[in-house]
C-alpha cells in the first residue's frame, strides 16, 4: 500500500491529466488509504493544506454541509479567491462570466438561493419533459445528416450538437452563433486546470462575456420566448437580478447545459464499447437505456471531481482535522466507485438499481440542469442504437484520446462505423 505522501503525487498527476496512469487505479488506491487525504496543493497554496474525499458517505457528507463549508473562500477571513490563482491574468474589463463572476457556482447562502430560484422553474423535470419531442426531433435530424455515409465522428456529428442545439433554443442564441460558442467553451474548457492555464483561456473568458452582453441587448430590444428574454424581464423589476448576474448566470448557462452533457454521450458510449457485452445487452433492450444513463453517469461520469469547498471554521470528520480555510476536493468518480456502497464497483452493469451517485453533485450545488441531462442522454442513446443498432467503433481503442481539464476528462473525436 503506498503512503500518503506518494499517492498525492499520483492525485495530482491525474488532476493536472500529466499522469499516464488510469485514474481509476489512482482513486482506487487512494479509497484503501482512506475516506480523506491530505494532498499537496494543486495551485501552489501553501497556507492552508488541501484535501480529497473519496468515499462516498464522507462525500455526501461534506457537500451538503452548507454550515461549515463554503464554496466561497473570500467569505472566510483573509482567505483569497482560488480563481485568482488559476485565472492568474490581469483583470479586463470585459463583461463577468460564470468562471469570472459571482455566478452560483461560487456563492452560498442567500444569494445563490436567489439567484438558482431564477431559473430553477426552467428545469424542473416536469418542464424538461415538454422538451422531449423537440430533442428527439433534433437528435434525429443529427442522425439522418449521417446515416448513408455508413460512419460519423460520434462527438462532433451527435455527442456535442446535441446538447448545444437544446440549450441553446431554450436560451434563445441564434443558429449562426454556435459555433462561436462551440470555440469558446472548448477553449475554456480545455486549458483551465489545476495549476495550469493556457494564454487563450482569458482572452476566451473575455470574448464570451461581450458575446453574451450584446445578445442581452439584442434580447431587451426584441424579446422573446426564451429563457434569456425571462431573464432580463426579472431583472427589470429591480434588486434582484443585476447586469453583472444576468451575463455571469447566461454564460454558466450555455458552458455547463452543453459541456456535461456532450461529454456524458461521448464518454458513454466509449464505455459501452469497452464493455462490449454491456453494449449487446442494451441493444437487446432499449428500455434498459434509463438504468444505463445512470450506471454511466456512476461509473465515469463528466466530472472528476466538482467545485472545492473550503471550510469555515475547524470541523472534524473521520478523525481527520479539517482547519478553517483548507481546500476540501470531492473526487465525485472515486465516490461513484466506493466498495462499501456498490458491489462490483469496477465494473460496468447496465442493470444496476442505483439509489445515488454524486455525478451531478449533491446538497444546495448539486447540477441545476440535471433533468435535462438525463432527458438528453436517453434519448441519444436510445436514438443512436435503435437507428445504428451494427454501431461499432472505427479506430482501436487505443487511439482514442482523452484531454484533461479543471473538473473533467473529455473525448474530443471518436470516429465510429454503423
């Protein structure tokens, strides 16, 4: 068993995605160690030690104790803003965004609950299933785009305009302008990471936020059924919603209700093709597609870990002594493989009665666009395997490759036959 110290460094060789090891084999080591370790900080922090979570129970835990974890550090005393520390470039002037900008990503409390109650009526399972007809229809049209070359790219043609084209309805972006955001959030998504940032991050930030202050514009001159136009019309009635929010809140909006579920497709159906067995038992049973979206989502879902508590003042648990501002990291896929909550927890099983997973967070954060997640990747995988039931990877596994960021890995072309 390795100690402490080294497997720090393998956690944060996976973190950084510099580590050529499976992850999965790191997580699982770091689960024997413990439910909580100390690992050096990945963004250089030596005032305050870091800390991962890998068991589930701990995870749970932690993440819905709004009491003494905040994902807010300036709001504890003399504790700087980590963002500052991974977005390390001058600050412009160009419109906030949700990485930028006080978006309910990082703030707790009053005004996170304010500012989620905006637009929580627009996810709620009842209003993402009156979409249900019109993502079908849009995943269809992807596959009829395709279907007589007898081959596609699986995340450019399907796993990654799927998403983008809902939200982007539901928020009202014009047709033209999504490729403009397909750059951005590849960018942004890409070359953030712990430790790291890569110089066209900020300009991206930058060009988004303007992007999205113009449309808002555009949107209060000619406003429509959209979420964007409720937006601007609850920020008329005064303190509740300012121009800072409303473009923080839209850009989190476009980057998260795409950039998760693209990568849940994607990432999916490669699992599915690693495990071919699971692969023909889902083709044999497409009303297994529901249990199978979750076992994906548990078993190497969009995120590795989510957003970073920081502790608010000192909290033990699990004889762990948690000091009032250390950075607390919840490794959500090593959770979602804890032994003591799930058997066989390596392995892929499409039949798996699942009662929770923490791939889309858990407590007052937990993913906002959850539903339609869920609503989406059904119904491409239901789509994909009824229409191309001979669906079969073009390229050796091998080849397949995988880019690391801030919170997740991703597959950026996974060339297919059917």
């Amino acid at each position: 068993m390795l100690n402490k110290s080294d497997i720090s460094s393998e956690v944060l060789g996976v973190l950084s995605g510099k580590s050529e090891e499976n992850p999965f084999f790191v997580f699982s080591k770091t689960r024997d160690i413990g439910p909580i370790i100390p690992i050096s900080n990945p963004i250089g922090d030596t005032d305050n030690q870091t800390w991962i979570v890998v068991h589930m129970e701990e995870a749970v835990q932690i993440l819905k104790n709004a009491k003494q974890f905040t994902v807010d550090p300036t709001s504890i005393e003399e504790k700087e803003n980590f963002r500052d520390k991974i977005n390390s470039k001058e600050k412009s002037s160009a419109p906030d965004t949700f990485f930028t900008g006080k978006s309910m990503l990082f703030l707790d409390g009053l005004d996170h609950r304010r500012l989620r109650m905006l637009v929580s009526k627009a996810f709620t399972p009842r209003y993402m299933e009156g979409l249900r007809p019109r993502v079908q229809e849009i995943a269809d049209e992807l596959l009829d785009k395709v279907h007589s070359k007898g081959e596609m790219d699986l995340v450019k043609d399907y796993a990654y305009p799927l998403p983008i084209n809902v939200i982007s309805e539901m928020l009202g972006v014009p047709y033209e302008d999504r490729e403009k955001l397909k750059d951005w959030s590849s960018a942004i998504a890409t070359g953030l990471g712990w430790g790291k940032q890569d110089a066209t991050v900020a300009k991206n930030l930058q060009e988004f936020g303007e992007y999205t202050k113009q449309l808002v514009e555009r949107k209060r001159m000619n406003p429509s059924d959209d979420l964007i136009s409720q937006l601007i019309a609850i920020e008329a009635e005064g303190d509740r919603l300012d121009e800072s929010e409303l473009i923080s809140m839209i850009t989190l909006l476009i980057f998260a209700g795409h950039e998760t579920t693209s990568n849940l497709i994607a990432t999916g159906s490669m699992m599915l093709f690693e495990n071919p067995k699971q692969l023909e038992l889902l083709k044999k049973d497409l009303r297994l597609i529901p249990s199978a979206v979750e076992e994906l989502l548990r078993y190497n879902g969009p995120s590795t870990a989510v957003g970073p508590r920081f502790a608010k003042e000192d909290v033990e648990i699990s004889g762990n002594k948690i000091k009032k501002g250390d950075m607390v990291l919840v490794m959500v896929k090593a959770a979602n493989r804890d032994e003591k909550i799930f058997t066989d927890s390596e392995d892929l099983d499409i039949t798996r009665k699942i009662n929770q997973h923490l791939a889309f967070g858990h407590g007052m954060h937990m993913c906002l666009g959850s539903p339609l997640a869920r609503l989406e990747g059904e119904i491409a995988f239901t789509s994909l395997l009824r229409r191309m039931p001979n669906l079969s990877l073009k390229i050796p596994k091998e080849k397949v490759e995988w880019q690391f960021n801030l919170s997740s890995q991703s597959i950026d072309s996974l060339p297919v036959t059917f």
